[in-house]
C-alpha cells in the first residue's frame, strides 16, 4: 500500500473469477463485482482506496462464457480475461488467475454469486489490520443437496485430521490473499493443487470471516460427483501420507487375523479330532488377502501417480488468449 499526496492510502486489488460454462451467470456476476469495484475506488473506512483489477479466467469453456467476456472486456476496462487451452479444473483456473494478478492483494471468488461479492471490502479491511489471508467460512449453505452438504462436512474433518497442517473446516476457496501469500503460491510447483490447504501451509496471519453462502444465481454446478471425488483425494493425498501408514495397519491387521486363524488350525489338529475343513476358509482367506493387497497397492498407486506427474514437469496450463493485460503477466509458468 503506498500513500499518495492526499495522505490517504492506495493499493491495488486483483479479483480472480475461474469461470466453466458460466454463461448463465457471468453478465450478473460482472456487474456485481464492476459495482463493487466503484465502491472500492472511493474512500472508505479502515481500508485503503482501491485500483481494482477482475480477472476472469475461461476455464475451456464449451459455451459462450468466454464471447461474453470478450464483449464485456471490451466495455470495461478493469476487466482482463484469460482463455485456458481446455478445461483445466477449478484449481488450476484460479492458479493461473493468480498467477497473472498484479494486486497487492488477490481475491478468489466463484462465478456463480455463492459468495457474496459485497464480502470482499470486509477482508480488505481486515487485510488493512494486518492479515495476510481472509478466508470466508461457510456457516449456512441453502440450496445444496443433503448428500453434498454431509460428505462436505464429513470431508472437511477427515481432512483436517490426516492432515499435519491445520486446513481451516468449511471453508472453500474464497478469500483475500496479501502479496506474500501469492508470491508464496506462486513459488509452490505442485500440480495436483488443493489450494485451501496450500494456503494453509504457507501460514503467516490468517483471520477467518463467517458468512452465509448464497445459492448459485444461475446455471448448475461444475462439480459433479465424480470431480468431487478428485478433488477429495487431491486435498487428502496432497496434504498427508498417512493413508500409507493406514495401509500398513490394513495389513498388519489382516496378517494378525491370518496368525489367530492358523493357531486355531493347529491347535484344533493337535489337541482334538476335529479339523478346519478345506474349501470355505480357504477361500475366504484368499479372497481376504487378495482385497487387501488391492487397496493397499491402490493407495500406493495414487501416490506414485502423483510422483509421476510431477516428474514429468508439464506447465500446469496452457492459455490460449490473455485480453486487457497491458503488460507480460500472466504468461504460464513451468
Ligand atoms: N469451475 C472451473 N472449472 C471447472 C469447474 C468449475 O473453473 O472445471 C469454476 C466454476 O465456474 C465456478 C467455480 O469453479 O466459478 C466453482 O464451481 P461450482 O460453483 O460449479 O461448484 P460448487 O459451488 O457447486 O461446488
Ligand atoms: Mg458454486
């Protein structure tokens, strides 16, 4: 932040929006934020006067998302769009988002207005104080399914125990992110990206701002079941090794099931005339162990697939268009 002539503070302020298939929803959305952004301009209390930045980043859309943006880019000047290559995920959208942001703080906000744009001149208020990060926490969420709302709720405290980072419970990706923050991001190669957790990990000050979560405004959700699932596995595979120490204790238990049974076998040989008769236990047995071998090696697999693709050090993205940017930002990274 720097203080201009007038002795009133200035800064600049990024909005990141990742937008797949939005058209619904993106002509509001827009406006929303270009009022919010008037707003920010004038001076406001405990806050700096604000130069905003919105950045929507066309997620490989296959609807007219990106031709509107086009459109609307070309009436407003704060407004600078980038086209990925194809559909790259949430994640790396709003990665490359902020990777073009020039603000001293970036907001990431979902497209869809589940995230009430009028929040943001809060955290910058509380970015004013002195916090780096302002993640909203999520205390209602109407208009989602009852399956959803469980298994994210379910999901949240799973993570939050297998993972050696605190990764703050119901809370998605919206928040305000000082300049050390993103730089700290930016510096962080990873591919498989869980952004909520990367931000936890790179610490500093951090507040936490309740709110209600709307419902979406238009449009249906992009994350069917299936991309939730990955991104799941994406948050709890990136942040903790210990289902690998779940496997062993998967096996460690199945051997010591395997040892009761074969005491069982040998004592009833020994000391009585009764004997373990064949076909049943045995296949059992085998089918036992077969399973547990599967799930073992499955959970190794997902971490040698995730090697993997690190080693192989493709650039997270490719983008196609960048429009409004005036300078070279916002170039892919490796
Ligand atoms: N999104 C994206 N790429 C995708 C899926 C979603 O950029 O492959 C964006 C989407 O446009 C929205 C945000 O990510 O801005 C959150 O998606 P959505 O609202 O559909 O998820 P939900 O709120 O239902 O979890
Ligand atoms: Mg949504």
């Amino acid at each position: 932040m720097t203080d201009a002539e007038g002795g009133e503070m200035r800064a600049r302020l990024s909005i990141v929006v990742p937008c797949y298939n939005e058209e619904a929803v993106i002509g509001a959305t827009l406006a929303r934020l270009a009022a919010l952004a008037d707003r920010l301009a004038r001076p406001g209390a405990g806050r700096p006067v604000l130069e905003t930045e919105i950045i929507c980043v066309d997620d490989g859309s296959a609807d007219a998302t990106l031709a509107l943006l086009k459109a609307a880019a070309a009436a407003e000047p704060r407004l600078r769009v980038l086209a990925l290559s194809r559909n790259f995920g949430h994640q790396i959208a709003a990665t490359a988002g902020t990777d073009a942001a020039g603000g001293d703080a970036v907001v990431l906000i979902d497209a869809d207005l589940q995230d009430p744009p009028e929040l943001i001149e809060e955290m910058v208020r509380r970015w004013n104080d002195g916090f780096d990060v302002v993640y909203g926490t999520r205390t209602e969420r109407p208009g989602e399914s009852a399956f959803k709302l469980a298994t994210a709720r379910g999901f949240y405290r799973v993570l939050n125990r297998l993972s050696e980072v605190a990764i703050p419970l119901d809370t998605g990706d919206f928040r305000l992110m000082s300049r050390t923050v993103v730089d700290a991001l930016k510096a962080m190669p990873e591919r498989r990206r869980f952004l909520r957790g990367m931000v936890a990990w790179v610490g500093h000050r951090q507040a936490a701002l309740p709110y209600a979560r709307a419902e979406r405004a238009a449009g249906v959700s992009k994350y069917p079941l299936r991309k939730m699932v990955r991104f799941a596995l994406d948050g709890i595979l990136s942040f903790s090794s210990k289902p690998l120490q779940l496997a062993i204790a998967i096996g460690l238990i199945a051997a010591g099931v395997a040892l009761l049974g074969i005491l069982y076998a040998l004592v009833l040989r020994i000391f009585t005339d009764i004997w373990v008769e064949g076909w049943t236990a045995l296949f059992i047995a085998v089918l036992f162990l077969g399973g547990v071998q599967l799930v073992c090696l499955g959970i190794l697999g997902e971490y040698v697939a995730r090697i993997y693709d690190e080693a192989k050090g493709r650039p997270l993205y490719l983008l196609r268009e960048r429009i409004g940017f005036g300078d070279g930002a916002g170039e892919p990274r490796r």
